[in-house]
C-alpha cells in the first residue's frame, strides 16, 4: 500500500552503503520511490507545465478527431458529433480522477498493474497485477499502431488532394509510411528524457494552436452553407447499417473513447516527474478536461460546417474529415491546416511511444514479459529505456497489418481502448472493493466520494468494453470484420496460457529492487 503521509514528507539525510560508495537519497520523490520498493533510474527533467503538456500531448485533440470523425458521422450524423462526443465525457472524468487518487498516492512508472497488487487481496495480488499489467500493453502498443495509422493516412489523404484524385496510394503503401513514421518514433522516443521533456512544450503550442484555427477555420469560413443551430444540435442520420437508432447512435462513443485515452502517461513517467506525488494527478485531470473542451468545441464546429453527411460519408478521400476541410476551405486552405493536423498526430504518436515504452520496462523490471532482461536495460548514454522503444515500435508494426482490413481503424480503436481502460478499471474496482483500507491518499483525494465515483467509472468501462467488440454495421464480412476481439482475445489467451503454464509459480507481482528504502539510488550506475 502507500506509505503514510509522514513517510511522503520525509528526506532522510542519512548516507548508506551501495556498492561500497556512500550516497545520500536525492530528494523526497526518490524516497518515496525508494518506499515504493524501486530504486531511481530515471533523470527527473520533467516539470509541473512539462508533465501536463505531455499527458495533453498524447490525446492530440485536432488530430484524434480528424482521425475518428468518420465514427459520429456514420452513427448519427450531427447528433453523434455534438451529443456523442460529450455524453462519455462524464463518465471519462470518473474514471480519470480514480485513476488521479491512486497515481498521487503511488507515483510509480509501474502505475496501473502496481496499484492493482497492492490493492488486491494477498491470495490475488500477483494475479491481478499479471491481468493489468498485461491489458495495459495490449492497449499501449495498438494504440501507437492506431495513431501512427491515421497519420499515414493523413498523409495519403494529403496525396490523394495535393493530386487532385489522380494519386490515390495503395493499402501496401499506406502501411510503407507506418513503418517509416513508427521507425522516427523510435528514434524520438530513445532521446534522452530532458530532450523529450522540452519537445512536449512545443507539442501542446501547435496542438492547442492548430484545434482553435480549425474551430475558427470551419465556423468563418463555411459562410452561409452552414446548417441552423437546430440541425446542428438535433438532426439524427443512422448510416450504420444497424436497424436500431439507439445502438447506432453508440457506436459513436468510439471517437470520444480512442481520443480520451492515454492519460495514465502522467504515471507511466512519474519517474521522471519532479514533485510526482502533486504533478501527476495534476496533468491527468487537466490534460483530460482541457481535450474534453477543446474536442467538443471542435465537434460543434464539425456539425455546423456539414451541409450533407452523406456527401462527406461518399467522399474518395481515406478520412472523411480531409473531404470536409476540402469543401469549406479549398484545396490550398486544406493543405495547409492538414499539414499541421500531420505534425499534430506525429507528435501525438511520439508521445504515446515514450508512454509504451515506459509500460513495457516497467512490467519488464518486474521479469513479467518474454525476454524481460533486454526489455529493462536503460541505456547508459541517454537513460531511457531504447530496447523497450524498439519492442513497442516492432509489436505497433505487426499490428498495423490489419491496415490491409476495410475496418481496420474500428479494430484498431477498439483493441486499444478495450485494452487501456480494462487496465484502468481493475485497479479503481480493487480500491472501492478489497482496497478500501489499504490506500493511504496522497496530495490528491477524492475523499469520502471515491466509492460512487469508482462505482460509476467500473460500470461505464464495462459497457465500454462491450459495446467496442461490435462490428461497425449488422452485416459484416470478414475484410470488414471488428477485429478488436481478435486481438484481445489473442493477448488474454497468451497470458492465460502463461500465468497457468508457469507465470503463477514464478511472477509474484512488483518487485522490489532497492534494499534500504531509505537510498534511491541502490544499483545506479556511478
């Protein structure tokens, strides 16, 4: 469990013996760290606005939508852009403020899967630390792959316009370009941590920049084509195929649920977070409501700008967002506001690999993954984990061969949003059932109203999961197949597998890797 609040005040000043060397503790997050049971291996180069830019950065507002608009706009029209979008914002914020409150009480970038095991009952801890630990990378790893996907097709869609339709680029090539844009993520994500640190500040300058020119972009220049405010806000299209309006209408959550994900990077780089304990739960919560708002501003704008969904829905175009641009700016207005969408979504996916990285040497120092001894090497030049990068980019660009499937973003959001919020949700389910003595609170608390708010964040996730395992339309083929389950169902049979073949006898949940808590610099390089 958390140590108590004295404990997270304390710095100690006494020396200890490591490795023959004597060394104070550095500060009072690595103390804390070190109480946690980890030595510290990271540089903390991340500050307060830094950390905020960063969990901000990954949900990539402008470009999270272009990406999924195809989704509100085929399952409801201008009710599933307005009404879709904020209705799960809500139920998002229930789950993001648990997940706050436990990340404040134990900011480590084991996060999710260390939370679970400590909460847990004794007889379960390992198992319910193996589940999230594992559902947290399934989700981390697709969702790099779903966000470097839509980048590519940016990229196509950008081609196809720049062309003027004669230049229409393959499903071979589309996944050419994911290889080559997960190759420079690779490479941006092995930079040392102060590098990535100052990158995040430049991150949120254009995501936030280019989301309001977009909002503005849409409303000024859509003139008079622009629909009533009545249309905008009620009129209801089904496109889905589903015979039910209100299940169609749903399956609109899919956007708002890939774009609200990704918030648990604020745990995932605690490590590398000074005052970690307040910083933390501090860049979940407004990282969250910052793209909550801005997400939903951008979606009315959408609404308003749309003369005719099914205009959009017909389009030649690889995202139906593109052909909007299009219609309301031109092909020069387009390009230009597309290109900055692109650098949008590369930053987005950069930010989401640093976070997967993080996951996978995480679980790997605790010798849960295949291999986990190269998967946990921190590199001594830049201290980041670069093995771990190359694993998150190698498994993105297997994924990303469901870009040869006709519903191959649907499976790919799905898969990452089922696998992140199962691994969010185990743990808040854990603190309002088993857990409920075990958590000492941190800087942030949500008090006596953690058990209705956990209670609402557990049930909205499980209707989530749900709901995101169903095809896109009643009939489905196998190329246009939700291939979400596939993956999932691939991921849980493997660790099942594995946890009743030998994991149970051998895994046994975080593990300590620092002797004296009292030196958080046990087993550092000198």
């Amino acid at each position: 469990m958390s140590i108590s609040s004295e404990k997270q005040a304390q710095v100690s000043v006494n020396t200890t013996s490591v490795k023959g060397y004597s060394t104070p503790p550095r500060n009072a997050d690595d103390t804390l760290l070190a109480e946690l049971g980890y030595k510290a291996e990271f540089k903390r180069e991340f500050s307060m606005i830094e950390t905020i830019a960063f969990a901000f950065s990954i949900m990539g507002v402008v470009a999270s939508v272009s990406s999924t608009f195809s989704f509100p706009l085929v399952s409801g029209g201008h009710v599933g852009m307005v009404w879709g979008w904020l209705i799960p914002c809500f139920f998002v914020m229930a789950v993001a403020s648990s997940m706050a409150e436990l990340v404040s009480s134990m900011p480590t970038s084991a996060g999710l899967y260390y939370f679970s095991a400590k909460l847990a009952p004794p007889k379960y801890s390992a198992l319910a630390s193996w589940i999230t630990g594992w559902a947290n990378i399934t989700g981390q790893v697709t969702l790099v792959c779903s966000i470097d996907f839509t980048c590519a097709q940016m990229i196509t869609t950008a081609i196809a316009v720049s062309s003027d339709g004669a230049t229409i680029v393959s499903s071979g090539a589309t996944y050419g370009i994911l290889l080559a844009i997960l190759f420079a993520h690779g490479l941006v994500c092995s930079a040392a941590t102060n590098v990535l640190a100052r990158l995040n500040l430049f991150y949120v300058i254009v995501n936030v920049g280019t989301t309001i020119a977009a909002i503005i972009a849409l409303l000024v220049c859509s003139g008079d084509n622009k629909v009533s405010t009545q249309d905008a806000f009620t009129m209801f299209e089904n496109n889905t195929g589903w015979s039910n309006n209100g299940w169609a209408f749903l399956l609109a959550f899919t956007a708002p649920m890939w774009t609200l994900t990704g918030y648990d990077s604020a745990a995932h780089i605690a490590e590398e977070v000074a005052g970690a304990q307040r910083t933390a739960p501090i860049a979940i919560l407004v990282g969250v409501f910052g793209t909550q708002v801005l997400g939903w501003l951008l979606f009315i704008a959408c609404s308003f700008a749309t003369a005719s969904v099914t205009d959009l829905l017909s389009g030649a175009l690889p995202l139906p967002m593109g052909q909007l641009f299009l219609d309301v700016l031109g092909k020069r207005g387009m390009l230009a506001i597309w290109s900055l969408i692109i650098v949008v979504q590369f930053v987005t996916g950069a930010a989401q690999g640093v976070d997967a990285s993080r996951v996978v040497f995480a679980f790997a120092r605790d010798n849960a993954l295949p291999g986990s001894r190269w998967w946990k090497r921190i590199n001594r030049r830049t201290q980041t984990p670069v093995n771990a990068v190359w694993l998150v980019m190698a498994g993105a660009a297997v994924c990303g061969l469901l870009g040869f499937s006709a519903a191959a973003l649907s499976s790919l959001a799905g898969a990452s949003v089922i696998g992140l919020y199962v691994s969010y949700a185990t743990p808040i389910f854990l603190r309002i059932t088993s857990g409920r003595d075990k958590l000492v609170p941190g800087t942030f608390s949500l008090g006596r109203w953690y058990i209705p708010i956990g209670i609402i964040a557990v049930a909205w996730v499980s209707f989530i999961v749900v709901l995101l395992l169903f095809p896109p339309t009643q009939t489905t083929t196998p190329a246009g197949m939700n291939y979400a389950v596939v993956i999932i169902m691939g991921v849980f049979v493997f660790a099942s597998i594995s946890w009743i073949v030998s994991a149970h006898k051998w895994f046994h949940g975080p593990i300590k890797n620092i002797d004296d808590p009292r030196s958080s610099l046990e087993g550092k390089e000198l």
